[in-house]
C-alpha cells in the first residue's frame, strides 16, 4: 500500500474526503517527526510505540572492495508494535 492508497483507505473508513484523510495523514507524519526529533516518543496503546535507538559507532566492510571501513553512530526511528497489531 502506498500513500494515495492509505489516503483512499483512510477516507473511506473514516467517511470524509480524500483531501480532508492527506491533511489528517500528513499532520500525523509532521506531528510524529516533530516529536522524535525533540526525543520524545509516541504511544499509540493498541497500535505501537514509536521511539528513538542510539546505535554506536562500529566498524564495517565495504561488501565491494572488502576494506573495513568506520561506521559513525547515529540515531534511528524504531517502532514496537503493540498487542493489538502483532500478527
């Protein structure tokens, strides 16, 4: 499923328009990256936890030459899923 289709999907359950379920989509995605980036984290009880993981700094090897290289550390997004959505 891509955006336009989660869009549609969205609109039909919730039985608004199109462009009212992209607002609504979109202000969630801005809402969410807001808050991560502030390192905060999102639960959604049922749904899932978005959060953010710290990986360190780790050596790896470039698959084409085979020479190790340095990865730097940085922070991702993780998401756990909750009960309802675990399948």
């Amino acid at each position: 499923m891509n955006k336009n289709d989660l869009v549609k999907a969205m609109a039909a359950k919730a039985g608004m328009t199109n462009v009212d379920a992209k607002k609504a989509l979109e202000a969630f995605v801005n809402v969410t990256e807001e808050t991560l980036k502030a390192g905060d984290k999102i639960s959604l009880v049922g749904f899932g936890t978005f959060g953010i993981a710290e990986r360190k700094a780790r050596t790896g090897i470039n698959p084409k030459t085979k020479a190790k290289i340095k990865i730097a550390a940085k922070k991702v997004v993780k998401f756990k899923p909750g009960a309802n959505l675990a399948m």
